[in-house]
C-alpha cells in the first residue's frame, strides 16, 4: 500500500494481540515511542495511512458514531497521558460498574440466606419448590437476556440499565410479603426478566471506555463483585436475620425488605452516573464541563480507535435490526466460546448454592451457616484476578481457563470420596476448597468480545453468550435433589463428569481458533498485494467474517 509520502507498506492480517479490521507495517516510518506497557501514541498504527484514515472516517461518518468528532489520526499524546486518563476511566466507570453489579447480585445470592432462616417451611415450600424456582428465574432471566440487550442498544445503556435497576429492587423487596409458592414462583419469573439483560448491557457499555486489552483485567475487579456480595451478605445476613421476632416478622421478611431499599438507592443514582460514552459526560448531575477535557476526550476516542477500528461502526444509540441479529446469530465461529459458557460454569453452581443450606442441614446454626460461606469467596476473589492476569501476561486465553475446572475436577472428586460419616470439618474443608476455585468468566468475556470484532456483533454476542451462561445455570440447579441431601452424593459424581469433560472442551476451542486461523491466513497469502489492499478498502465482509481479521484463543 502506498502513502502519500512515497512509502511502501505492507499490508498485514491483523494477529490476535492487536483487535482491529488490519494492521499496516511501515518500511520507513518514523516512530515515536511508546512506553513499554503499550501506552501512549505512535506514528506506526493503522490510521498512518491516510488512504485508510479516509476509509474509516466515512464509515465514522456513515454510521453517525457519537465520538465523530474526535477522530483525529495524527493526534498525539504521551504515555503518562493516557496512564493518568485511564486512572480517572477507572474511578468514574469502572467503580459505579461494580457496585452496579453488586445491587444485582445481592438479589440473586440472598435467597441462599433465607433459607437458613426457615423461609421454606415458613411459605409451605421444599428444596424442590426452591429448585423450581430458580429455575424459573434462570429461564426468565435467560430469555431477557437478548430484548434487554436490543433495547439497551437502542436507547442507550445509560438509560436503560439504570431503569431496570430500580425495577428489580422493587420487586426483590417485595418478597418480604411472601407467602406461598405462588408468590415465590411470580416474584422470580418478574426478577429474571429485569435481570436478564443488566450483565451484556453493561460490559457493552464497558468498551465504550476501555481497549480490548485492558477489559479482561478489569471484568476480573467487576467479578469481585460476586465474592464481595457473599462475603458482606454473609455478614449482613447474619444480623439481619436476628431481626426475628421485631414487628412480628421473621428474620428473612427483614432481609429482603432492607436489601431492596439498599440497591434501589443504587439504581436511582445510577441515572446520573452512567454517561452514555467518553464524549457524553455533560448533564445537570455530573456538572456543565463534564468529567473529562477535550484533550482528554481526544485521546479517549483515538486511542481507543486505533485499538479496535471497528468500535466507531455503530452510534451507541443505534438498534440492531432483524437483519444485523440474524447476521451475528450466524457467526457460527463464535459458537465454541457458547459452548464454553453453556457447560463450564455448571460444576461449581449447586454447591455454591446450597452452601450455607448444607451447612444447615449438617448440623450447624443460621449464624454459623453464613459466616462459614466467607472463607471460600474470599479465596475466589483472589483466584479470579490471578488467572486472570496470568492470562493477560502470558496472552493465553484457553488453556490458562481450563485450570478452573482442572481445580474443580479434583476437589469435587474429593467430596465424592469421602465418607459420608466423616468429620462435618473435612466435608466443609472441601467444598471451601472447590468453591475457592479460580473463575475464568472474566477471561472468557472479554475473550468473545474480542473475537466478535465489531458493535454489532459485540452487542449480540455479549447477550448469546450470557444466556448459553444462564442455560448453563438452569441444568445446575436441578442437579441436587430432595431425595438426596444432605450430601448430594449422586449429584456431586455428575458434576465431577461435567468438570472432566470441560477440561476436553477448553482444548477443543483453542484448537478449533488455530484450524480457522490457518484457513484464513492461506486464503490470505494467496492474494497479491493489491488484492490485499482492494479487499480491505471494498471489501463488503463485516467483524469475525473478514479475511485479515484472526481470532484469539
């Protein structure tokens, strides 16, 4: 390819460290330097050729992108810049996005504390009543997950988010009036439905913010959230529940009821903490000059750009029609990575989920039941943020993912193999040991929305996988049954079956992206260099389909 300089640059598929449509290699080029860690700007990224610049600028133009208007491809800016810039995303995103979370999760773990309270012989209910209506939740939850996702995409997640949020927390705190299987069965289904769609709208929100390299990372600290929510609601529960008996209700009633009140409060704020993208961040509660400079703005929009291209081919405000759903539902090469979702999470779920009820059943008190959950989700947070830095220094997405069911083969195994008249301490030993186990969810999201490698198929693919992730969820919790407790022995040799064969799985993906990788580059090096370079100037292929695009793995 040519520049207007007289330069020679070859054109080059685009590897799976750098996302984007291409890469151009200048011969000749000057370069500026950047600073070890990647950051800060360069005279060697993909916009240096203007004729590409050109390119890009029209679809900018075309698709009406919100952040247009900072689109500069020679702009430039220091690592220390972009350093202090992520810093401030950090504290102004990242943090309400997790606490965002945590008013999700708290309504979908304090279920797990009720029922150390009596909740189920109190409503008429059983452990298969309570399974059921998981059940229905997932469901609910799973079939929410794509409309939300549509309609965040559509109006914003900015809006919608918050919105839903208030929703659940008034339906969750109205299970503090619960009285029969009816109820519990209606409350969960209207749960689910508001829920469903909160998880793919904000880690689509996310991009708007942060390179593909920095959100893996990242989604590991927004993860925490699932820890944090057991080891506070733990604590929380265990005085709230003592609240038994104050204004005649129980302990349970009371927990529902204050939890609702505490993420309503979240989501109301949310309205004025959530800015629609970088450029957005004016409005009457977060102040006329907003939360960033223009310089800062500048160098939001163009670093984030030269990362990945493709994140400028869709406002934020734009629906996906009929027409780009089917096209993303399609790409039948992002369906390992659902598969991956649909089967690998489901080892661990009903032991997380009867925790503190096993504890119960075996012999120990509400207190004690809740307080003992904490050990094991501390252990988890850790666990998640070192697998998944191991996995974004060693820049292996698939095989580093497979020791969270290596670790879960062999602790569940243990509990398989020990005697049922064994020490309670030994028993809950292992189940800490299973449920510390280091959760790759973080790893694998940011590992689809790199390889769906445009906003239109980001925006369904963060949506597909969550629900094949709810599926998952559905199978796992009605794997313990009633005639099984209290040790869930048959239930617990099926997921020991389920990590061994995810354990295969991890290694049937990567090699599955090798084999697509290889076809790709053949077709690829059969072209002349001015194929190469009409193909990615005309060409009419979109994300994962084009030719000089590789997936990760």
């Amino acid at each position: 390819m040519s520049t207007e300089k007289g330069e020679t640059k070859e054109v080059s598929p685009i590897s799976p460290d750098s996302p984007g449509g291409f890469e151009t290699k200048p011969s000749n080029a000057s370069k500026e330097s950047l600073s070890s860690d990647g950051y800060g700007s360069s005279d060697e990224h993909i916009f240096s050729d203007p004729t590409v610049a050109n390119h890009w600028r029209g679809i900018y133009e075309g698709a009406r992108y919100e952040n247009r208007h900072r689109f500069d491809p020679n702009y430039k800016w220091t690592a220390e810049e972009e350093k202090k810039i992520l810093r401030k995303i950090d504290l102004r995103i990242m943090v309400w996005a997790w606490v965002m979370f945590f008013a999700l999760d708290v309504h979908r773990r304090n279920i797990q504390r009720a029922i150390t309270d009596n909740m189920l012989p109190e409503t008429g209910m059983n452990t298969n009543d309570y399974n059921y209506g998981q059940t229905i939740f997932l469901a609910s939850f799973l079939s929410a997950e794509l409309p939300s996702g549509l309609i965040s995409k559509k109006l914003g997640a900015d809006r919608w988010i918050p919105t839903i949020m208030v929703g659940w927390s008034l339906v969750a705190g109205s299970q503090a009036f619960l009285s029969n299987r009816a109820g519990y069965f209606a409350i969960k289904a209207l749960l689910g439905l508001l829920m469903g769609g909160f998880i793919p709208d904000i880690v689509l929100w996310l991009t708007y913010f942060y390179k593909s390299n920095e959100l893996p990372i990242r989604l590991a600290w927004f993860w925490t959230a699932l820890s944090t929510v057991n080891i506070v609601g733990s604590l929380l529960a265990a005085g709230i529940l003592q609240m038994r008996g104050i204004l005649g209700w129980s302990g349970w009633r009371w927990l529902f009821l204050i939890e609702g009140l505490l993420t309503l409060i979240i989501g109301i704020f949310s309205w004025g903490l959530m800015p629609p993208g970088p450029c957005q961040t004016r409005n009457w509660f977060r102040g006329k000059d907003g939360w960033f400079t223009e310089r800062e703005e500048y160098i939001m929009v163009n670093r984030l750009l030269r990362d990945d291209p493709s994140k400028g081919d869709m406002n934020n405000r734009q629906a996906v029609g009929p027409s780009l759903l089917w096209k993303a539902i399609k790409d039948w090469e992002m369906w390992p990575l659902y598969t991956l979702g649909l089967m690998v999470y489901i080892p661990p779920a009903p032991v997380n989920a009867y925790l503190s009820y096993i504890l119960k059943e075996l012999g120990f008190n509400t207190l004690q039941a809740n307080l003992l959950a904490i050990p094991s989700q501390f252990m988890f947070a850790v666990n998640l943020l070192i697998i998944t830095w191991v996995s974004k220094r060693f820049n292996e997405r698939a095989i580093i993912s497979s020791f969270s069911n290596i670790w879960l083969f062999a602790w569940l195994l243990a509990l398989v193999l020990v005697p049922t008249n064994g020490p309670l301490w030994i028993r809950y030993a292992i189940m800490t040991g299973a449920l510390s186990y280091p959760y790759c969810h973080a790893i694998l999201v940011g590992w689809n929305a790199r390889n769906s490698n445009a906003v239109r198929t980001r925006a369904v693919s963060a949506a597909l996988y969550n629900m094949t992730v709810q599926s998952g969820n559905i199978i796992a919790a009605n794997i313990y049954r009633d005639d099984d407790k209290p040790y869930y022995n048959r239930g617990n040799r099926v997921i020991v079956s389920i990590a061994a064969f995810n354990i295969l799985l991890f290694y049937g993906a990567k090699a599955f992206y090798i084999w697509r990788n290889k076809v790709r580059e053949a077709k690829w090096q059969s072209l002349t260099e001015q194929e190469r370079e009409d193909y990615i100037l005309h060409s009419k292929d979109e994300g994962l389909k084009r030719l000089d695009f590789r997936f990760a793995h």
